[in-house]
C-alpha cells in the first residue's frame, strides 16, 4: 500500500487523554463520596447525643416535630463539621495510612466543592435551627461547628493542647439538645457536658496510642507521638476515668435520673476507670484496644440509663 493511500491517524488531545486517564465516575459512587465527606459514623453518635439532651430537657413533654427538626438540623451541622475537617485535613490525611482512601486524599472529590458542599450542610443546619421555638440552640450548633472545624483542625498539627479544646466540641451536642427543647441553660446541660467531656479523654487517649505512628506520620501532634513509653498518656487515662466517677453521678444529686440511674453509672464508671488502670499499669496495644472498646460501651449504656431512669421536673 502507498503512503498516499495509508489511512492518517489523528493524536488524541490534551481533554481526551485526560478523559482515558480519569473515566466519568457515576452519580451513586460521586454520592457515596459525599457522604463519606460527613463521616456519618460520627453523625450517628452525634445525634444520639443530641436526643438524649432533647428528651431529659423536654421531661415528658417531648414534642415530635421539634426533636426531628433539632435532629435535622444538628446532623447537619455535624455532617458540616467533618466535611470541613477532612478539606483543612486533605494533605495529612494523605500521609495516614487509616486515613489515605478518604475521598479527598484520594483525589475522588476537589477541595473547593467539597467546601462548598460542607458550608451548606453546616449553615443549613444553623439555620434550621434558629427557625426553631428555642433559637438559642442555634448559637450552642454555630460554636460547635466553629470550634471542631476550625479550631480543634488548626491546633492538631500545633500542640497536644488539641485534645481538650477538641472535647469541648465533642461534648457539646447533648446541650443543644436541651437548650433546643427548653430555650435555657443550668446544671442539667452542664451536667450532661461534663460526663460527654471527661468520658472522651480515655477513649481518645486509647485511639491515639493505638495509631501513634500514624498520627506521626500526618504531622499531628498527639501526646502519644511524645510519649514513647506511654507513661503519660496511661496516667491521663486514669486521670480523667477517675474525675468522670463522680461526675456521672451528678445527674441523681441534681434531680436528673433516679437510684438506679446512680447504681448503673457508678457500675459502668468503675470498669472504665478499671481498664484505664489497667492501660496504664501495662500501656501496649492490647489494653488500649480493650480501653476503646470500654468507651464504646460506656456512652450509649450511660445514656440509656438516663432515659430510662429521669426523674420528674
């Protein structure tokens, strides 16, 4: 065959070897991304919490449509918040081995629609919020947003400090829970942030020893990553299980929950602060997985005894 007669062959462009290289993905995989961005895991917990704060504080006047309302809306704050910590989050996410598949790191969603898509979800939720009866939950939501997404994400590759300022995020659900069905503050709330804020201390301490090198290698400053014997960390555990003792029985002093409310949390409070010793006494993987695995229990089965054990206004 002569040259003339030889069929030409056109080079592909730029766009179409971007499109070899990068196939169209399907709306329902594009959708899973997104909804891994809210980490609905942490969601779930979130609202739990938040329901628990709702029902104490409504005390047998719970009213149907505003718990839903509040429910939406705090899920969508939190759905915020996550996606918000994983777009500061991208590039040590990337360096984390448990972290590396996450849709961003991973380079299945772009960083600003991402954002986009966060700052909806958490001012809808705001939003919804404040058109509520008790508009004041909508400030406690608002902090809350504010503090996890961009307080709590700044501090972790800067100091240890990062823990504590990130518990008071962590521990702050239940009371917009309460605030969103009675519109005001007190012990109660207080109460209830204190047994959320104390109990996270073991359980994350637990988490952070387990991946410590992890942690290391994203650049986040854990006490664990300073702690090569884990000797500090052991006794922080101990430290805050101890001070969440009598603290989860503030719920009966202040007219909360009943005796056998009291007799279940100080049960379940003495096997956390039990395995915090143990973790302590002999720090290694094995006791911290079996302290996570305490907190894990501990939080729903608190939370349950205060429903099914409040006392009357």
């Amino acid at each position: 065959m002569s040259a003339a007669l030889a069929p030409t062959v056109e080079p592909l462009s730029a766009e179409a070897l971007g499109a070899l290289a990068n196939p169209p993905r399907s709306t329902s995989a594009v959708v899973r991304d997104y909804l891994a961005l809210t980490k609905p895991r942490i969601v779930t917990m979130v609202l739990i919490t938040v329901a628990v704060g709702y029902v104490l504080g409504a005390r047998g006047s719970t009213d149907p449509v505003g718990l839903l309302l509040t429910l939406l809306a705090t899920g969508l704050v939190a759905a915020g918040a996550s996606g918000w910590n994983q777009v500061i989050e991208r590039d040590r996410d990337a360096r984390m081995r448990r972290t590396a598949r996450r849709p961003l790191p991973d380079g299945r969603l772009e960083r600003r629609p991402a954002a986009l898509f966060s700052s909806l979800l958490a001012f809808a939720g705001v939003g919804l919020l404040g058109l509520g009866r008790h508009p004041e939950a909508a400030l406690v939501a608002l902090a809350t947003f504010l503090l996890y997404a961009f307080l709590y994400t700044w501090l972790k590759p800067r100091t240890t400090l990062n823990t504590p300022v990130g518990a008071v995020p962590g521990a702050l659900p239940p009371v917009i829970g309460w605030v969103a069905a009675t519109g005001g503050f007190g012990i109660e709330p207080l109460t209830l942030f204190l047994i959320m804020f104390l109990w996270q201390f073991p359980h994350f301490l637990a988490i952070a020893w387990i991946h410590r090198d992890d942690y290391r290698r994203g650049g986040m400053r854990m006490l664990s990553g300073h702690d090569p014997k884990g000797r500090l960390t052991g006794a922080q555990s101990v430290w805050y299980a101890l001070a969440l003792v009598p603290v989860a029985l503030l719920p009966t002093v202040v007219g909360m929950a009943g005796p056998y409310y009291g007799a279940g949390a100080l049960v379940l409070s003495l096997i956390y602060l039990a395995d915090a010793v143990r973790f302590c006494r002999s720090v290694s993987d094995g006791t911290a997985r079996r302290l996570m695995r305490t907190s894990f229990l501990y939080l729903p089965t608190i939370l349950l005894l205060l429903l099914l054990n409040p006392l009357p206004a």
